[in-house]
C-alpha cells in the first residue's frame, strides 16, 4: 500500500487579503524620492507577505494539509542590481522564525520552486551568477526560517537553446559553480516544452539529485511515452533523500490548450497514475498545480471520499 499525501501551491482561495506575494516594482521604487524611505517600504511589504504566509499555514494545518509550496516572491526586489547593497533578510529574520516553528510543530513539508528565471545550464555567465544568487536566497530563507534545506527546492532544467545534448553536458559543467549547500537544497523537474523525464533522469543520476516527476509536463511532452519503465529510476534518485518522494499533478486546461493548467484536477488522470505507481513506494507527497490552490485540493478530496479503493487518512492524506 501506499500513502499518498497531497499539497497546494503559496495563495490560498479561502482566505481574503492573504497573498503572500504583494510586491512593488524598480519604477515604483525609484519614484519615492527618500531612497531608504522607500527601502523601508519594501521591508514593510515583505513583512506583510511574511505575515499573510503565517495566516495561510495556520488555515493550512486547521485544514489537514501537511505539504505546502512557499512563494518565491516574499521579498521584492531582492538581488535588484540596484539594490545590492539592502540586507534584506536582517529585518525579516525573527518573523520567519515563525514560519519554521509552525512548520516543524506541525511536521509540515515546505519547498520552493523558484521563477523560470533561475536558470542554471545559461550560456551567459550573469545569468548563471544571478541564478544562483536567487536560489542562496532561497536558502537563506529556508535558514532563518529552521527548516532543513536539504531537498527543498525544485527547478527546471533551464533554457533548451536548440541543442539538447549541449545543455544538458552546460548544466553539468556549470553545476561545479553552485555552492555544495545550494546544490544539496536542489531538485529537477522534467518540463513540458525543452526537456524529457529521461532527459532529467540523466542529469539526476549523473549529479545524484532527486526528480520531481511531473505527469502532466510529461504527458504534453515526451519521445518515449512509457513513463512507467522509468518509475524505478525516479524512485532511486530519491535513496540519499530524508523526505518521500515527490511529484507534481495538474489537469489540462482543454484539449486546445493542454500545456496550461486547469482550475481543479482531473481524477481520473490523477489515478491513472496513482494506480500505475501503487506499492512501489511507501509515500508521495503530491503538489497540486492547479488555479484554484486549495480549493482544487478539497475539491479533489471530496472527489476521492467517493471512492472505493482507498482508505482516507486526514483532510489531504489518504492510502492506496
């Protein structure tokens, strides 16, 4: 059997004026004459975002959901290159604190999965630097916060520019830049344009880091449409990690539009591939990619009470 454990992704549709992603941009900056005034501003918003993140895990955790993806988009402007001399984290370090202590009282998985921007196989060496000043963000983040780093956040490949095997080998060269404790917070998702699940799959057991399958990325984009054979990899990219395996599940939006994703989840494609992975792994943990956020979740939920097969364990965890 096989617990299957599912979470949702920064906004909740339940909750009014809770986004923890309210920002401001370089214009808007540069338009408050008073430059610290107006740094001050951004650690006012940053602390509403941070804010707003505590009143999501509380509804969250009175919900039974034990697996959440922060925004990447709590502090605005960080890493600007006209900004490179605000300490952003400084002020913010004692209110993440409260993030982690709800996250770990309540044994909450928490990850990132930072902006397409992070791109780590670039051919441009400013690109692969800010890149990898974005994801020491992240773990800084992750640091005041006290939640282990290890395997807590998730990133494509990165930019295809016609020529697969060329970079997918830039990625590898350009990993030996990344910062050992950055790379052990690192994990890869297949996508659905530029780069397979065996394209992944190659640079996860060349590098030793986990994949993130992404069933739908895949179904929209593969050469070898056997998924199924390639389960046991996946799973062995995963031995070295202390957390269940993870993967990401969205629907198609319409036949026409099938790379973006749907409002809620198909059930039927999720057991499809629920019942295609069953008893191979002791636990999943699923990150819903869906526009209506937990509302898709409980949705989903209600949708699996009907069910037979299954045996629900809590309000977002149920056995296969």
């Amino acid at each position: 059997m096989t617990i299957v454990r599912l979470g949702y992704v920064a906004m909740s549709m339940e909750l009014i004026n809770a986004s923890p992603s309210k920002t401001m941009t370089f214009h808007q900056f540069q338009q408050i004459q008073d430059r610290e005034a107006a740094i001050r501003k951004l650690e006012r918003i940053t602390l509403q975002n941070i804010n707003n993140t505590v009143r999501i895990l509380k509804h969250t955790i009175a919900s039974e959901i034990h697996f959440y993806r922060l925004t990447s988009r709590l502090i605005p402007l960080a890493n600007h290159e006209e900004l490179q001399d605000w300490d952003y984290m400084k002020p913010i370090k004692g209110a993440l604190r409260e993030i982690g202590e709800l996250a770990n009282t309540h044994q909450m998985r928490m990850d990132f999965h930072p902006d397409h921007f992070v791109v780590l196989n670039s051919e441009k060496k400013h690109i692969l630097k800010n890149s990898i000043s974005s994801l020491k963000m992240h773990y800084l983040l992750l640091k005041y916060m006290g939640i282990h780093p290890l395997h807590r956040c998730v990133i494509h490949v990165g930019g295809h520019y016609n020529d697969t095997e060329q970079s997918l080998e830039r990625f590898i060269n350009n990993w030996m830049y990344v910062p050992t404790a950055i790379q052990n917070m690192i994990m890869l998702e297949n996508d659905d344009k530029s780069f397979t699940l065996e394209d992944t799959l190659y640079l996860c057991e060349k590098l030793d880091i986990p994949l993130v399958f992404d069933y739908h990325h895949h179904l929209a984009h593969h050469h070898d449409s056997n998924w199924v054979a390639h389960w046991d990899r996946v799973i062995q990219t995963w031995r070295n990690s202390s957390l269940p395996i993870k993967m990401h599940i969205s629907s198609p939006k319409s036949p026409e539009m099938y790379r973006h994703h749907s409002d809620y989840i198909d059930i039927n494609m999720f057991f499809k591939f629920l019942m295609a992975i069953k008893d191979s792994v002791p636990q999943i943990d699923c990150m819903i990619e869906a526009k209506r956020k937990d509302k898709a979740l409980f949705k989903l939920m209600e949708e699996i009470k009907e069910r037979k097969d299954i045996e629900i364990i809590d309000g977002s965890t149920f056995r296969i």
